[in-house]
C-alpha cells in the first residue's frame, strides 16, 4: 500500500504514522518525492490498518498494490523517474539512443565504433566485455581489460558507457573502470545475489527483461534493485520467448503503455536482440519511440561479418546515423525531443 | 519458385516456359504484375529444372520459396498490392483507419458510431453482425439484419464496411447485404473450407492471425485464399498468445517489416483485440504506423459501458480522435499520408 | 450452476423448479443422470436463485460454473461418461488403442494397416480420408473412396473406425461410409459451425485440443457439442504450441487428471502428433496410461518410409504390438483392464 | 565430436590422438568410462580431422555433436550415469523418491517431516534453507541453520537431504552442514557464476530446468557443470511456462525419453512445482515413471496449511505413502526397481 500526504505535512506527521505502523509490524519505505511525503508499506496491510489510513486527514491518497512492488510502483512518486547516467539522462522528455557491439573486442575497434556511434548520435556506449556464454567452452570475453578499453572509448567519444554484469565477483572491475551503468542480462533477471550486489553499487543499473518473464516478475525483480538500495534503474525490454522461430524472440512493446501505469522507471527497449535481423531493428525502433520509449539499445559494429559474436545483428554505420535520424523525427511527433549530448565531445 | 522475366518478354515465351514446366508436371500461377511477366511455380521444383530457368535468357531472377507458399510471396509482385475496400485503398501511401463496435447492436447505436468514426477521421466502418462464440449459450449476433443495419450506416456515413464471417452457409447474407471486405477471424485462420468460401466471393478478405499461428502458417492461409481466387488479401496482426496475462494477448508489431519482406499484401494491426485495455491501444496504434503498417482497426463505442460485448476494450469518440490525429502525425513522420476518404461523405 | 436432485425425486418436482427457472430467464439442460434428476442452469444464475436452489429441500448439492460449459462439467453426471464407438467402449474400466496411418492410401494398404493394428490388439482403426493440408497445392486426400476403403479395411479386422472431418460439406459421406466416429482436428477445435454440424450426426466425436487452446478453452468447445446434441463426446489430448522446438508440440499430460476433475468425458492421449518421434511414441502412451488416460491413438505404417504424409512418425508393426503390451502392463499396474474387443474379429 | 576407440586400445595410443588435436587448437574432454577410451572434442571439428578421426584404425565410432555439449552427451559413456547422492543411487535399475517440505521450519517440523517421508519409503530428505523470494520483504528463509536442522532429521531418518543453493557465498554453508546434493532452482539454470562454483565443490548437484529452457539449453547449463568438474549431475523437469493458467505450469514429460537418446545423466521429475495442485501430484508421478523417470521429487507437510511457503501443493502423509506404493507399482510395470534404501535407517 502506498500512501501519499498532502502537500507540507510535516516531516513530525509522517514519522507518526510509520510508528504506529511498526507497532502493528508493518515496515514502511520512503520515497525521495522531494514535493509531498509519499511512503510504502511493504507488507501486506491488515484492513482496519488501510482504513485508518484511507480516513487520515493528512493522508491525500491511498493505492493498493498491484503487486509484491511498492518502490518502483508508479504511486510512489509524482513524476517519472529521470536515471541520470554519466551526464545523460534516462526518462525525460528526450529520448536516449545506446549504440555500439555486442562485445568489446580490442582497443581499435571499440574506438572505432565509439566514433561511429557518436556521429551517428547516440548518447550512451555500450559493448560486452564479460559476456554470458551458454557453452562452456565458448570465448569468455575480454573481462577487466574490456572494461577499461570501452570507457577509454567512451571518454574519447564524450559518451558514458554500460556494460553486462554477470557476477558479483566482478563489481570491482566495473566500479574501478568507471562504468557508467551496470547491465543485468536477461538470463540474470533473477538471480538475487547479483541483484542485491550491484543494487549496493551507487551506479545505475539497467534491467532486461527475462525470457520469459511477466511484467510482474520483472517489477518485483526491479523492486529488489529498489530495496536494496539502487539508486537509478532503468527496465530493458529486449523480447520473450513464444512459438514463432522466423525471429529470434518477439518484441513486446505492449509493455510500454502499460509500465507507464504500473511504475516511475524509464524503459528502454533494445530490437537488436529481439528480432535478431538487422533490416527489423530501424522499424522496431521507430515503432518502440511511437509506443513511449525513453531510450533504444541497438547493436552496430563497422564491419559486422568480423563481429565475433551476434554480428548477424549488427547494423552499419550508416544504418545506425539512418535509424537515429528516424527516431528523432517519430520522437518529435509523439512529442519527445532527443536527450541533449550533456558530456563535452569532440566536434565531428 | 517464383521466376521474373524481364520486361518485354513477348507472352507466347513465356507460355513456352509454362508448357516445359507443365511436362515436368510442374504447376505455375501467373502474376497480374503489368510491367514483367511473373510465374510461380507451385510444385517443388527439382535442381535441374530450377537450373534452367535461372540460366534462361529471358528470366531476369528467380527466388525459391521461403515456405508453401508462391502467389502471396513479395516477388510475385514488382509493388506492394494495394487492395481496394469500396474505394479505400489500403496499402497505398495512406495509412487506413478501421474503426467500429465488436458488435451491431441495433440500428440507432451503429449509425452513432459510424457518425463518431467518420468524425474521427476513419476509413473504414467495423462491427460485428455473426459473432464467434465460445459458449453455445451466448447471444450468437444479429446476423443478416445486423449487416444491413451495418451497411446503412457505412452508406450513410460514407464508409464502406467490414464484417467478420465465420460460416461458408452465411456467405449469401454477406453479398446481399453488400458487405466490402470480409473478415476472417483469428479462430478460423485454418478454417480452409470457409477461406475456399471466401476466396470465391469476389469481395476483398481481411485475415486475423491465428493466436498461436507462425508468420509462415499465416502465409500458408493467406495462400490458401490466394489459390482459390481471392482477389484482394489483406493481413492483420491481433495479438498472439503467450504466458503473459497481464494483457489479453501479446501484440507482435515485428510481423511488420517481417512480412514487408516476406510478402506484397497489405498488413493492418489490431490493437484493441490484442491488448483488451483502452489506455494501451492509441500508444500501440502509433507503434504500428511507425512500424510500419498499412492501418489500424480499432473498436469504439459511444458508451462502451453499455456495449453488449468487449465493452471494456473499446476506446469513446474523443479518444478515437485523438488515435487518429497521432497515428496521422506519427505516419507523416515515416513518409505515410493518411489515406483519403474516397466517397463523398456528409460535411461534418 | 449445476443442480443435484436426491435420488427419487419425482419428475415434476423437477420440472417445477426448471418452470421457476424459465420465470427468471433461466434456461436448463438436463442430464441423462438416471439414479437421480440433475440439471444445468445454463444462464448465470442471480445470487438469490442460487440461495433458493441451495436451500431447496429436494436438492442434494449445488455446483458453482467453474467455466462456461454446463453439460459436459463433471458434476453433470454421477459416473463418467462412457462413450460407445462401434462397440468399443471409451471411458470404461478398460483402456483402448486407436491404430491406423496418417492417411488412407489404397484399399491394400489400409487393410494391411488394419491386419496389423488388430493384430497387435488395437480396438479402432484410424485413417485420414479428407486432410487439412496447410497448403492450396498439397495432396488433399482420398475423400469419400478413401471413407470407404478404411470401412471395408475395419469390417475387415473387426474394427470400428475414426477420421477427421473438415467441412460440414463432407458430412454425408462419413455417414454414408459408416463411419464409428468423428475427429474434430485440433485446427477446427473453434471452428463453430463445423462443432454444430457434426453434434447434429448422431456419431461419437472425438474432439482434439487445438495447438494452443486452454483446458477452458477446450471443453467449451466440447459444450459446444453437448449443446447441439452429440450424443458421445471423446476429448483427445496432442500436444499444445511451445517455445521447444526439439519436438514437433509439447504433450501435456496433466490434462488427465485435470480434466478428471473437471468433465465426465473420457479422455485419449495421441503422443504421435504431439512428439513426432517414433521413439517417444511408447513411453508416452506408458506415460499417458499411467497418468489416466482412457485411451490412445497412434500412427503406424508397415513401411513408414513409403508413407505419403506424417511418416517420419508412423509405428512400425511390432513397435506397436510392444506399445500395447506395454500400455496394458502399466494399465493394470494403475487398476485398468484393457477394453475387450467385442466385435468378431477373424481369429489371428 | 564424440571418438570412442576400441575396447584395449593402449593409453599411449589415445594420447598421441590426444596431441594431435592440440596441434590443430582442438581441446578434449575425456570420459571415466572404464570399459574403453572415450573422447569429446570440445571445439568445432574441422572436416579433414573429422575424416581422418572416422577412417582411424583404433576408433569404433564418431558421434557428430547434437549441440554445444559434449561430457553430457549420451555417447560420452557407455552406460547410463548413475549419480551416488549419500549413497542413494540416482539413474541405476531402481526409482528415487525425494521428498519432503517447500522450506525447513524449523527442527521439529522437518524432523516430522523426515519421518513421514521415510515411513512412505521415500530415499532423499529435501527442503528449503535458503529461499529464492522474488519479493524482497518476504521471509528469505532459515540459512545456514535450516541446513543443519534438515541434516540432522535427515541423519535421524537415515536419508540424505538436497537443498537449494542460490548464491555461491552461501556454498561453505552446504558444505559445512554435509548437504548431500546440491539443488539449482529454475531461475539459476543460466547463472553461470553459480554453476561453476557448485561444479566445483564435490557434491552431486540436481540441475533444474529453467521455466522457459529449451531442452538444448538445459544440456547445455549441465555441459557447463560438468566442464568446471561436477562430479555428479542430476536433471530435474519442473514444469515449464507456457499459456495455461489452469496449473502453475506445464510439465513436459517428453523430454524423458527424449534425454534418454541425448544425454546419459539421470533424470528427475517435480511434478509438485509444475502442477502446483495436490491432487494432480500423486498421477503424475505415475506418468513420469511410466515415461522413465529416475526418482521423483515432491512436497509433503504433515499439515500443509501450517505451511509458511507453497503449503498448498504439498501432500499430506497419507498421499505420499500412497504415491510411492502407486509409483512403485508402475516402476515394476516398467521394468524398474525401487532404489533401496541403502543406508541404516531406523526401524519403522
């Protein structure tokens, strides 16, 4: 149950009522809602307690969960939650574009690809550098030294960087790079240890989608972040599993309209993953901005046939400066500018 | 195997062609296209025959098959098919609006929405008159009257109609009452005896994607439509069935720049159907545009509370207005006019 | 709402109650229950008549919908239903094996076929005569001759037997032919008018799960039947449409118990369509036995590699003859004989 | 590529093969089987030395790889595995029934529990000391503690214990406490942290398939536990996600003969956690038997409305007594013993 008082209440008022409902057991979470104090009641509320609280005079509004959330739970702010990651925000009226490989897989071309990405207009760096290999016996990824190439990049291109994070043994590898945003993978949407390791980062962190995951599933695994401590999250929709086999998943953009009710978070979507075909991604780009997104995630590589992992799904540089151009025009006529570059870049 | 010839191939080669084809026992459609003559050849075409073709002098490209299917196939036509629904075009420049009732319920209610739908800047007037039941114990449609009473107000408003048919033994009632497109529903994607029924009629054929049916199977009926004669095929996307509930099903706008590869015919997207709460369908209607799509079908009702069926999908006047002005303002950021009303309708 | 009378109560003791029933719009299906009067309201029934009916002296218990369908819930009947196709029982104490190929191919074949399905002690041969090709230009079966041709093979053997019909339209010739009962394809589960043609028949249906219906979904279309008059209805479970694609559909046997909770319709398991493998094909059936099963169907061919459809899963001869056996050693293991032949069959 | 050699093919001679794959990249894995000299080529086989491989005097056969697994593979062994947890065999001629509650809560309980499970003739204690909560308030389980309690029941009882382990920092825990097997829920089947450290640690470990896992991806999580030294792998189907709401979701008894051809570990059914409904447990342990399972795994609570967690699909004493003696029945119908219990246990 969230609870939101009236404009001024006094900071005495609220402290009142979450110690009379601590004397019932019931913990409460406050939000950072710098205009009226808002809290959540994280466990399930007994009904005397919500009516007492319904009648409150101080008390403006009352909602009842949705479900296992309360911190990401759209009640618990006024406004939309802007992320600010290294200098650019996620949330706002602009809309964020991420760009750059699948993996980080030297010097050159991380910086070559940063160069592209920049021109082409793209805010925010990314590349893999440890990477969730289903086969044992498959390239692990460049590890710490990938990290420190993609932000040399990153700071060559006036871009801030994100990265997957897989293990929480890694945290320090992303912290002493200065990765910008921490990626939690699909496959990882669940995995609570390293939810609750990189929550305690101080860096945001960018949440995909499980597979097969319902949004609700995905909320409380943001939720988690949430309690947790993380300061920024940001929800990625990357696709789900469902019968069809002509595209590698299906992207859900349902999902926008809906988590623009259900939660503060800003959403990406990334098309890369989920179609898996570059012809579907500047479309499905478009058609994620028309639908509400804060952001795009999309894979682009100079010469994708040398990628050496999920080139298939790399566009050109050419096709990535075509797709920002195309979302910036769908994005003024749902009325949404471009996040500004905040971070001083070389002129191009 | 669909086989091009180059322009100006005198028609009496290209029967030669046919006859050679024929004496292998291999079947062949031929292409309205005007500009080149096109066949497709039907029959699994063996390695040498295929050989040939691509090394005859008159055949400009040959492409072999995706999937079953060959006259719905995108290189059966040098265009994209524009199919004419009682003078509104879809798959033209314009993006077409479809909007209507799930259900004719009565003649005083479907004059009110067709007078709302014009209004709002639709194309094409919808509503159900033979409904597709899951329980024997519900009200089963107005049937044959309800599409008179759909076809007066469509006259009177200026808009052709379209309604969905669910029963070869029905056909009659449908030709009578002068319905312009004819809808197969997702239900009866695979119903081959009524899409034989259909494709016969001389009407044009809108069909609904099966819920759990691959892109290809969609194809395979819409093939299906076009080997008995079909004359003008448009698909439409309404959602596909997965494990997320908290909408009705999942809405899959990656089919858009899928099928512009994959096939020539005009494709529609149903939001309404797909997602089942009003608040998601202008978001997801601005998604389809961007994505791509040829038009949006979406219910209305002016008092959906008093709607006898899916009442609680269906969007009010004033929200139908505001879908149609962005899904305007969102195709003329992706190159698309509006498709203009082609029959002289009432000043407003 | 289903509604059981005490045992004894006299006829128009109930009729009074169905013409109370009919004051309030209420419409009532009766069982063929003969130890004690039951009846189904098949209208949503108000609050107070449900308190009346409750309270009712002559009313021994009330069951609350759990769905839409009335007729075919299990509270309906006392017992489960047992279904008579030809003789052969399903839904008895014993377990019965439906045997035949994918398709009719020829008089000779079809009675080969039928010599070794009785041989290995199947109950009712199978065979496809009218087939749902997917695509216009494939094969589309032997029609009525092939109809014929699987009768004279299963008076033959002493068999009854079973094909699917597609259209209303053939209706007469599965009549004409003798055919023991109807298969409603898992494409046609919702194909209404096709439900209402053959519930008209006076044959035993057996009504298979469509690719990705829900149980609910399901026995509403088994309603469907009941509603219009089927006389025996026999459920039978495929396989239903998931992400896996290591096999054709992923077979779900918890239906069986399941559905033994909710419908007193017997039920048969078909692992042939649903794995597509030869070799999953006996475990399934053990499986499929153990788990409740009243029967199953499985393909088989004397030489599958000269089949002319669904081959590549067709049983060997003697791989059915050991799937029988087996199934019958786990049905007595789980307390089920094995339903007797009870038409003479030429001595083996 | 999987090489088995002759039986008596010298060491010497398998080591010079051995080094001539390493001179073309190529790392090998070698197999325990006794009998003769296995080997697995972990990475892509280049066709030369597949040729040369499949002409060598001393190989008797060459698998080509179904996936990217390798040790797990069915040709890796000669026989199937059979995994030693506190000396319970899991995969031999015999079927393994774990049981026990949804969490340990505390002493007594699981103490009664234990004893319960063991009068039924159930082999393995199982129960949660750490609990993957999806909600961060919920109650996260008795930790280290809870193992120890489940331990000294199990020692009580005379059965080993499984326990779920979900972060890698909680590994000296289960080690300390003496934890039998080592369980990988569904949501860690991909967390590739944790799987290595488990691999690692010396104790048998049951792998769970992932909600939405392709059987491929599964094998390829325990390819992964193998690689990184897992001594012993057990694979456990739960269920898997799919549209259907009338259970938790579907359980897949497919992949039991269908992992019979592609992997030689043992396997395991939940059907508990798939079904999610206490009546449907007992006949779908019947079925997994029936279909070859190894052992089954299911929740019992003496009194599961006293249960903190998913007490309601947990059997009561009397059914899991029941579904042994039913299960036991049906493994000799297929030729399977019942595991004995091989260690003292106290008279009962």
């Amino acid at each position: 149950m969230i609870v939101a008082f009236h404009r001024g209440t006094a900071e005495a008022d609220v402290q009142t009522v979450v110690r009379t409902l601590e004397t019932r057991g019931l913990r409460t979470a406050r939000s950072s809602e710098p205009r009226r104090p808002i809290l959540a009641v994280v466990d399930s509320v007994p009904d005397d307690v919500a009516d007492t609280l319904e009648a409150h005079a101080l008390v403006e509004r009352v909602e009842r969960p949705r479900g296992t959330w309360r911190r990401v739970d759209r009640a618990f702010r006024d406004s939309p939650t802007v992320v600010d990651v290294g200098g650019v925000p996620f949330g706002g009226p602009g809309i964020t574009v991420i760009a750059g490989p699948c993996s980080v897989e030297g010097k050159e071309v991380i910086e070559e690809v940063a160069d592209v990405a920049r021109r082409a207009g793209a805010h925010v760096l990314r590349g893999g550098a440890f990477k969730p290999r289903t086969s044992p016996y498959a390239v692990q990824g460049r590890g710490a030294e990938g990290l420190r190439q993609l932000k040399a990049a990153g700071d060559g291109a006036g871009m801030p960087i994100i990265s997957e994070i897989m293990d929480a043994a890694h945290l320090s590898a992303f912290v002493d790079a200065g990765v910008d945003c921490l990626q939690i993978g699909a496959r990882n949407m669940q995995n609570f240890t390293l939810l609750k390791a990189v929550a305690g980062a101080g860096i945001p962190v960018m949440l995909k989608r499980g597979l097969s995951a319902t949004i609700a599933e995905w909320l409380q695994a943001a939720e988690y972040l949430a309690a947790f401590g993380a300061e920024g999250i940001i929800l990625c929709e990357r696709g789900i599993r469902t019968f069809e086999t002509a595209t590698r998943n299906t992207l859900d953009l349902t999902v926008l309209p809906l988590l623009r009710q259900w939660t503060h978070l800003p959403i990406v979507v990334d098309p890369s993953h989920a179609a898996g075909i570059p012809a579907l991604i500047p479309p499905l780009s478009r058609a994620a901005v028309a639908a509400g997104a804060d952001g795009v995630a999309v894979e682009c590589h100079p010469r994708p046939k040398e990628a050496k992992s999920d080139g298939a799904q790399a566009l050109l540089p050419g096709e990535l400066s075509t797709l920002v151009a195309e979302a910036r025009v769908v994005g003024a006529a749902v009325g949404r500018s471009f996040a500004p570059r905040e971070r001083g870049a070389h002129a191009s």
